[in-house]
C-alpha cells in the first residue's frame, strides 16, 4: 500500500452515474458496493460519511447543498461552483453544519511544489519580487471540437477562469499570500463549436457541416495583479492556446535568487540561487524521495512520478483529515479566495480598471 501510515480505512459504499456502463465499470475496477443513477441516493445512504462531487460544474453546488444537509462530509472538484456566487453558496452549506471540506486544487500536492513553498518561505529567495503564473492548455483549440458543457456558461459556468486559471492562482496564493488588486482582459477565439451528437464523448470531435452552437464563456484570460505583501504578478490561462499541452507552470523572483516549475516536466525545478556568483544562470533540482510523498511511490532520485500520484496524496490527506476530525488544506475556504480574485477580474472586463479583490458575498444555504 501507498500509505501505510494511514489514518483509516477508506470503504467504497456506493457511487452514482447516468450511463450504466460508467457505473458497472466502478463496481468492477474499484469495489464500489451499490450503484446507482441518482446522485441524491449517494448523499442520503445512511453507510456513507464522505462524499465526493465529480459531476459536471454547474451541478456542484446542489450535489454540495445535499451532502451538507445530510451531514456528510465533501470533497469537490474545481471549481466548486460555476460562478463566484455559486462557489459562496456551497462553501456556507459547508459551513452551516461544520463538516469538513476539501476542493481540488492537486498541484499543491507536487512534491516539487512543496519544496518551492518551502524554499520561498524559508527566505531562500530572499524578498519576492515577481510571480507569473499560468496555465496553457490545448484541450479547446480543435474548432470541431464538440460543443460540450464546458463551453457553455449556462451549463460550466465561466470558462478558464473557473477551469485552468483557479489552479494558478490558487498556487499564488499557497507560495505568496493574498491578492490585493487586478485588472485584466478576456477573449473566446473559437466563437461555435459543434453540437454534440447523442452519447459523444466528452471531448468528441464533430465533422465540417455539423449543426453548431455558441460558445458562451472565454477561451482566454489575461491579468495583471498585485499581492497584499507588494508581489507584481502577471497571470494567463487559455484552452485554445496550440503547443502547450497541459502548461500548469509558475515562475518566482526574489532578490536573492528564482525558481519555477512546469506540470510537463513535474519531476524537475527550475532553480537559482547565484550567491556571490550572479552569472551562474539556473540549475534543475529533480524529484526524488528526499522531498515530500515522492518516496511512497518511487525510491531514489530522478525516478518520475505522475499526474494521477497527486491524485492519491490528495486523497490520502483528505480521508486522513476526516478520520483525526480535523481540517483539510485546501478546504472550501481556498476555493472562496480564488473567486474573490475571479470576481475581481469579472467587474474588470466591463470597465476595463484595477479593481480591489474583496470577499464574495456568502449567501444562506438553501
């Protein structure tokens, strides 16, 4: 076993999904003991104590509401709501009944990104001067792609604000701190996509000719932005970008050196620390099992994890955190500070200024 330092024993109860084919192959891969096509049974059934909401964005905050009533505690994917109202909403569900929450954000979970966090906060860089982050992707740029949700602000809710650039900046904030101000502009460079045909694949691709529809949320983001400490950053996120492939990357300057980390190559960290020599020019740190979690899956150094890795040390914090009863990072309250910012960038657009990123309102829960 991966952990065996564990705190408890996870027990696979029961899992929900619309196409039976999904759900026979969880029962049979995973050990899942019911199933079912009506995702309210999961947050109701009496055995179950954690639930985890993977449904499609606009369906997060219901699924999050019901969990929340029954007592359950929840870990969601990102973004936990559509828009910054919705991401509010469910965090006060969370909070009315004190469950414990946890939310996406894996890149946390790099061994690599830890090692920066505690290169940066240990002073090694010095004072920091200069972040960028971004997140380039390609998953949008075949303009025959389908017309999936994600693409719709109705169904997904915004677009790479909500899928790619919460990521980054959600590594901001872990590495910097707060952000005090942005500004920042938007665009949607494949305006119609086609329809998708009945039981498409999510990422299915359509023929020339196809009936099409509009895509409703942005392709493209770009911001500017300033940290509560004095940080100048700058910030990008597209899913139609051609070239990157899946560029979750950061760059941070200080006056005593720099360092930064690309999801491809997660293995490596870019790093400079010149000491008296400022003509050194950067050396790569690899990963290996000197550096948090990497050792529970490969020994040594240089010897690569994966993607799907930080999927586990998320979920392996997360069950240990509900097992001691105790708070999970990043909860739900992570999810709240990056649509303070994301609502900040939105009332940019319309009027083209800096605007304060200041807390979302949180509503009731229903």
């Amino acid at each position: 076993m991966l952990f065996p330092a564990r705190a408890g024993e996870p027990d696979l109860v029961v899992c929900s999904d619309t196409v039976a084919a999904r759900r026979d192959d969880a029962a049979a891969a995973f050990g899942f003991r019911e199933t079912t096509d009506d995702w309210q049974v999961v947050c109701a059934h009496p055995d179950v104590d954690v639930v985890v909401v993977t449904a499609p964005n606009m369906l997060h905050v219901d699924v999050v509401e019901a969990a929340c009533a029954a007592g359950k505690h929840v870990f969601c994917e990102k973004p936990l709501g559509g828009t910054p109202e919705q991401t509010a909403r469910a965090d006060a569900a969370a909070r009315a009944v004190g469950v414990i929450t946890g939310v996406g954000y894996n890149y946390r979970f790099a061994p690599l990104v830890r090692h920066a966090a505690e290169l940066i906060h240990g002073g090694r860089l010095g004072e920091i001067t200069n972040y960028r982050g971004r997140f380039f992707s390609m998953y949008g740029s075949d303009p025959l792609g389908f017309l999936s949700w994600r693409f719709e602000q109705d169904e997904g809710g915004y677009g790479v604000t909500s899928d790619l650039l919460s990521h980054a900046v959600d590594l901001a904030h872990m590495l910097i701190g707060p952000i005090a101000r942005v500004v920042g502009m938007r665009a949607t460079f494949v305006g119609e996509r086609p329809i998708p045909r009945p039981g498409a694949g999510h990422y299915g691709r359509g023929s020339a000719g196809d009936p099409t529809g509009p895509v409703t949320n942005e392709d493209y983001v770009g911001a500017l932005a300033v940290f509560e400490n004095g940080v100048h950053a700058t910030f990008e996120s597209s899913r139609t970008m051609v070239g990157p492939e899946s560029q979750m990357a950061f760059d941070v300057y200080g006056t005593k050196g720099a360092l930064s980390w690309n999801l491809e190559r997660m293995n490596e960290l870019r790093l400079y620390l010149p000491d008296e020599d400022l003509d050194t020019g950067y050396t790569t740190v690899f990963g290996g099992d000197r550096f948090p979690y990497h050792g529970n899956f490969v020994p040594g150094s240089a010897n690569g994890i994966g993607f799907e890795d930080l999927i586990a040390i998320e979920d392996y914090e997360f069950l240990n955190a509900v097992a001691r009863g105790e708070p999970h990072t990043p909860g739900f309250d992570a999810a709240l500070d990056y649509v303070a910012v994301q609502a900040a960038l939105i009332r940019s657009w319309d009027s083209g200024s800096w605007q304060d990123v200041v807390p979302v309102a949180v509503v009731e829960a229903r």
